[in-house]
C-alpha cells in the first residue's frame, strides 16, 4: 500500500485516526485522520510498523516452544 491514495489509504486513517481520538492523542477524530496522514506521508508510521515488527521477530526468535 505505502501510503498510496485510494481506498486502503482511506480505511487506514480512518482506523488509525478514530483510534487516535479514542486514546486521547486527537481531539476528535479529524484531528486523528490529519494525523495518521502526515505519518504515513512523513513515512514515520512506516518506521514504528518496521520497528515493531523487528521486536517482534526478535522476541519470537527467544521463545521456546
């Protein structure tokens, strides 16, 4: 997707935008759509997804099953 307009793009502010709001980092859910935008945009949002998903691929690696 990377950021591309369209649909996806549409659905993932929305998501990330209303989630915002709720957590109280947006005053309404505008305020958290205008912020998940300038993310993606900035390429931030990719950064933390790519971080996270390294976390997570270290901790699974250390789990013993």
């Amino acid at each position: 997707f990377k950021g591309k307009p369209g649909a996806v793009r549409d659905i993932v502010t929305f998501n990330a935008g209303c989630a915002l709001f709720v957590s109280g980092v947006a005053g309404d859910v505008m305020d958290g759509i205008e912020r998940a935008r300038a993310s993606i945009d900035s390429g931030s949002a990719a950064a933390v997804l790519s971080a996270v998903a390294e976390e997570s691929s270290r901790q699974l690696a250390r789990m013993e099953f």
